[in-house]
C-alpha cells in the first residue's frame, strides 16, 4: 500500500520524529531506508527495543496514529496518491467485492491506518483487505498473500503482487505469485537483488484492462 498505491512518508517521518522523543538514539534515516513493507510491531521490535507483547501492541498503536497525526499537519505533504495508480484504480473498481472480486490489498499497516490512509487518497476499500492484523507473520512471510489469494478465491500461480519493498517481493515470491517491483521507495539495486519477475520506476509503465473472468496486464519495460 505505502509506496504502492500511497505516499505517506512525510506522516511516517513525523511518526519517527515523535518516537525519537521516547527512544532516544534511534537512526531515522536509517530506519526509512529498511523498514517499508514490514508491519510496524516488527519495526518497533527491531529499533526501539520493544519486547513486551503487550506494550508492543500499544506502542504500534500509537505509532500508527502518530502517522495519522502529522500527515495531517499544513507543512507536510500528508498522504498523496502515486502516479499511475487513479487509472487502475479507476478501471478495477467494478471487481472490487464479491461476486465479481479480483483484487485486493495486503498490506504490512494496521487496519486503522490503512484504512484511513485509503481513504485520504481517494481509493475505495476492496472487499480483500488483509492487514497487520490479520496474520501471525508478516512480510516477508508469504501468510499476507497466501492469506489474500485465498480470499480471492485464487491459486497463488493465478495472481500478481505489485510491490515496491524488498520485504514484499519475497513474501509474494514465496507465496508462489509473479512480482512486478517498483522503484517508489528503493533504489534499483536493492530491489534488483530480491529478483522481480519486472521492475519499472512506477505504475505509470502498468496498464490493466478488466475482463470478463480475468485481468489483463501490460508492463513497459525502458
């Protein structure tokens, strides 16, 4: 979702910023260049130091309000749909819910943030929306996708992920699915070692045309 379908890294740097405030010393820099596609109580295990289940729960919650938050302060860009992705969008909302489902988001955000990070972009919900929340194991595990092609009423071979984290491209890897990478939030190199079956800059060089039982797909590779 962020840095797919999304720009929220303004509202994701305030979230760090606020937390730089209770754990002192962490690297935000750092942290922005490694912890897209993975769901935050992972991040905030790794970098702040968070053990405690509960308070790990707790923490993410906050975190992720904390996104919310500072996207929504005037000096920040707040959270900006990415080009390509109105025309898809656009095309593919017919077979957003069931009988006609085709599609869905599996996402590494809480179903709060990712619900109201959606909606501050102008994407309808699809019926198919796994989250953080929804699964033991998150990117790179392929639980997210295995668990969204379920809902699909899919076989893994049958579906494509779109991806733009390292993290991601091995969770839909291993769940069996093609891959096509972006290059929105790494650099060309970091994404080319995860080994995508394409890689292009955005979903402007992706086209997808609704059909009858299937979704037709076309990549322009520079």
């Amino acid at each position: 979702m962020d840095g797919t379908l999304i720009d929220s890294t303004d509202g994701i740097t305030g979230a760090w910023e606020t937390f730089a405030q209770t754990y002192a010393g962490i690297d935000i820099v750092h942290i922005l260049k490694s912890s897209f596609g993975v769901r935050t109580v992972e991040n905030l295990r790794k970098y702040c130091g968070i053990t405690d289940p509960g308070k790990l729960e707790e923490e993410a919650i906050r975190f992720e309000q904390a996104i919310i938050d500072t996207s929504r302060i005037t000096e920040r860009k707040g959270i900006t749909i990415l080009p390509g992705v109105r025309p898809i969008m656009d095309e593919l909302l017919p077979a957003k819910s069931s009988p006609n489902q085709r599609w869905g988001i599996c996402t590494s955000a809480a179903r709060v943030y990712a619900t109201f990070a959606l909606e501050a972009a102008g994407i309808a919900l699809p019926e198919v929306f796994v989250t953080a929340d929804d699964v033991k194991e998150g990117k790179p595990s392929p639980d997210p996708y295995l668990l969204g092609s379920s809902k699909c009423g899919f076989e893994p071979w049958e579906c494509l992920v779109i991806e733009d984290a390292p993290a991601g491209v091995r969770s839909g890897l291993s769940a069996g699915y093609k891959v096509i990478g972006l290059l929105t939030t790494h650099s060309r190199q970091e994404m080319e070692k995860t080994h995508p079956d394409f890689l292009v800059p955005d979903l402007t060089s992706v086209k997808m045309k609704l059909c009858q039982d299937s979704i037709d797909i076309s990549v322009h590779l520079e």
